[in-house]
C-alpha cells in the first residue's frame, strides 16, 4: 500500500507512514521496513514509533486502568489451562497499547498537537490501513476517534493478499511476509513454523513461552499484586503444551485465529 501510494498508483500522496515498532516483531518485518524506508523514505517519510518493549512490559504488571500506564504492561491474549481443566482464553489490550495509541500520537505529533490539545473540529485525518480483501468481514472497524476516518484502500479495490504479492514482484520488489510479534498466540501453526525457519525469532517466542510461567507474575496491578489476572496457566500455543514440545509439523492443531480476533489496528 505504501509502495503503490508513492509510486503514484494508489490515491492521493499521503503525509506520512507509521511503523508501530513492539520491539518484538520478527526479524522479517524489519527487514522490510528498512527496505521499503530506503525505498520511498524520500518521497513519503516512514517514521517508526514504540511504546516500548512489549514483551517485557508484560512482566511489569497486568493492567487494570489504562490510566495507569506507567505502573502497567500490556495484557496479551494468551491460551490458558484453567484450574478444572479447560481451555480459557486471557484478555488483550496490546494492540490498543503499542499500536493504535502510539500511532494516534505519532499524528497528532506531525499536526503540532501538544499533548491534551484539542483536535476535534479542527483537524480531520484518513488513516490508511492495510487490509486486505479477503479480511474485510472481521478486521474493517470505524475510529473510535471522532477526527479519525479508517480508510481501507486495498478493501475497497478488491486486492488479496495474493494480489499483493503478484503486484510487488510485478515491480521486482521483496516481498514482505506476514507481520506479528513473535510471541503472538494468534499464530497457525504454518506460521509457527515459518517462525521457526528463524532461529533468532523461534528461539525469542520458545523463552518468552517458557518465562511467561516459570516467573509466575500473573498479577492485575503492582499495588495489588495479590490480583491475579490470569485465572489459568498461560501458554502460546493452543494445544496447551510447551512451544518447543508442540509437533507442529504433524498436529497442525491450531488454525489461524487472526480473522477472529484481530481488530486491524496493526496494519496501519
């Protein structure tokens, strides 16, 4: 969408593109932003923004005021084991955290806003986001912002992802793979072991699998820190077990939970 838009083949010039960075995306998604930043930084800025680590942030604290943003880190939507047994599902605000705030900042940065200044009724701003055709049923949302407008470009033409693809090689462009931190539990089981082809970002999200219960910080607030915020036993993976004990190349028990779940707010 960036690289079409400044190729002058896909609407009107935009402003600016935002990289939500979580510090935890796979080694993949950098390399393509570097690309595509070297590519077309000079005809449309591409700036990276972060609340920080996201995966560290876990183990400061569940959140249970988004007021409370020093004090907490960002809920993920972890597979649990519950105590009787069954399969549980843990709440998710890291999408709102480190992507859609900070991008939402970023802009009002490149307006001149200072922070609490008022930008409703003075400036309005479509925000493009990169979804594709076959995703519009579950990841097409309006701002929850009233000067906000979501606009889907690759939605409302019809492009696939596959279509996507076949126009970046058309330009003999890479061609960028799916983005997701890597600790992600919305991930099939083709992308785990896509991930896995990395041993930088597989061996990432195996720790992260294994810390996430071995330092047993399931807590709702630091001041509370009796508060358990998980109600069961966190893990990545659907099947309930260990990430590196998981045979993903027979089971492929764990179906892509992205158009379920995920809001869009990522693909900004």
């Amino acid at each position: 969408m960036y690289a079409a838009n400044c190729l002058g083949e896909l609407g009107p010039k935009l402003d600016l593109c935002v990289f939500a960075d979580t510090q935890n995306e796979a080694t993949w998604t950098y390399e393509a932003i570097d690309w595509a930043r070297k590519e077309f930084g000079h005809i449309t800025p591409l700036i990276t923004v972060t609340a920080g680590n996201l995966a560290e942030s876990w183990f400061t604290g569940q959140e249970s005021s988004r007021r409370e943003e020093n004090a907490m880190g960002a809920a993920m939507p972890f597979h649990l084991k519950m105590p009787d047994g069954s399969k549980g599902f843990a709440m998710r605000t890291c999408s709102d955290r480190h992507k859609i705030s900070v991008v939402r900042k970023a802009v009002r940065e490149f307006l001149g806003l200072k922070p609490g200044q008022r930008v409703n009724g003075i400036y309005n701003c479509e925000m493009w986001l990169g979804i594709a055709w076959e995703e519009a049923a579950n990841r097409v949302t309006t701002s929850s912002e009233e000067w906000i407008t979501n606009v889907y470009p690759l939605i409302e033409r019809r492009m696939r992802t596959y279509d996507c693809a076949e126009w970046m090689k058309s330009h003999g462009f890479i061609l960028p793979k799916k983005s997701a931190c890597v600790q992600c539990p919305y991930r099939s089981d083709l992308s785990w072991m896509e991930l896995r082809e990395s041993k930088v970002d597989w061996d990432a999200a195996v720790s992260f699998d294994r810390r996430i219960r071995e330092e047993d910080k399931f807590i709702s607030s630091k001041s509370d820190p009796e508060k358990s915020q998980l109600r069961g036993v966190p893990y990545l993976h659907a099947s309930l077990k260990p990430l590196d004990e998981v045979d993903l190349d027979n089971d492929q028990d764990q179906m892509d939970l992205w158009g379920g779940e995920c809001t869009g707010g990522c693909g900004t």
